[in-house]
C-alpha cells in the first residue's frame, strides 16, 4: 500500500486512497463511496476487484498497520536504537574515566549505574534481534564488565602509569566492540 504503483486506477491515484481503502474493507458501498470521494462507481469496483486482494482487505480490518512487516520494523528500530546505546555508552565510559581519576565515588557509582542499565538494554536488543538465540557472548555487553572495569582501574590506582595503560587498553578493546555492534549487531550473539 505504501508503495504506489503507476496505474491509472482513478482510485488508486486518489489522495484519500487509504480512506477509500478501509471503507471498501469495512464494508461500506461503493455506492455510498462513489458519491462521497466522487469516483465513478465503475472505478470503485474495478478497483475493489483488482487492487484490494482479501490479504488487504483482512489487515485493514484488522488494525491500521498490519500491513507493515511488523517484524522488519521492529529490527530497524533496534538497530537504531542500538546505535544509539552504544554511542551514549562510549559516552559513558568517558565520564567513567574522568570519574575515576578524579576519584569522584558519587559520580562513579552513578555513571556505572547508568552503564549497567544501557549495558542490560544492549544485551536485550541484541538478544531479541537475534531469534531464537539469547545468549550474549561479548564480554563487554555483559553488566558484570563494568564492576570487573571499575574493580580494575580501582585496583591500579596507586599504580598511575598501569593504570593509564590499562585504560588505554580498555579504550582500544571498547571502541571497536562498540564499531563492531554498530557494524553488525547480529554476530555478537550466537
Ligand atoms: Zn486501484
């Protein structure tokens, strides 16, 4: 429906296609809707015939979108949605280093936090992208990687230069987990 062919079907090329469409599905007479949208009733069967198969007809009984792949929309929107968690959680890793050397406890507990929740989310996403199989085998989608992050960096606090290279490591292991999600959310789940 969304897809208008060329035709010379006058209803088809009516602006209140969709209007006319549910109408015809409903029930209502190509009398009443000949008269109403002024097609001439011909144009309505013909069109009712040939352009409104009973698979239609049914979706637009129906609900107003059944006629989407339901399916394939829930997939884009994940996807995007995806994009966009694993771009705020590179976000949030930033913060989380800035957190920590600062050694701000508050502000790290809140950002981890925040990672757990968009970490939880992401394994989900991924996970219902991914029918029929759940289980998440990147590390770094897993919640526990923050706690095991932060124990980490923690842990090498009075060890500065360690630190700094630990968490250039992090970084490097992070940005590319995160392309790759970007890239193609549907490997890290197998
Ligand atoms: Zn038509």
């Amino acid at each position: 429906m969304r897809k208008r062919k060329s035709t010379t079907c006058l209803t088809c090329n009516h602006r209140e296609l969709a209007g006319i469409n549910l109408a015809l599905a409903r029930g209502v007479s190509v009398r009443a809707l000949a008269s109403r949208y002024k097609l001439h009733r011909d144009a309505l069967y013909r069109h009712l015939k040939s352009h409104l198969p009973p698979q239609l007809r049914a979706s637009l009984i129906a609900g107003p979108d059944l006629d989407v792949d339901l399916d394939k929309l829930r997939e884009t929107e994940s996807q995007s949605l995806l994009v966009h968690l694993v771009a705020l959680r590179g976000r949030l890793f930033s913060i989380l280093d800035v957190a920590e050397e600062a050694g701000d406890g508050t502000m790290l507990a809140r950002v981890a936090g925040q990672l757990h929740n968009n970490l939880e989310i992401t394994g989900k996403l991924i996970g219902s992208l991914s029918s029929g199989h759940t289980s998440v085998t990147n590390v770094l989608v897993m919640p526990a990687y923050v706690d095991m992050r932060v124990s980490l960096v923690n842990a090498l606090r009075p060890f500065p230069d360690a630190a700094r290279a630990v968490a250039a490591v992090l970084h490097t292991i992070e940005s590319k987990a995160a392309d790759d999600i970007t890239a193609n959310p549907r490997e890290l789940a197998s």
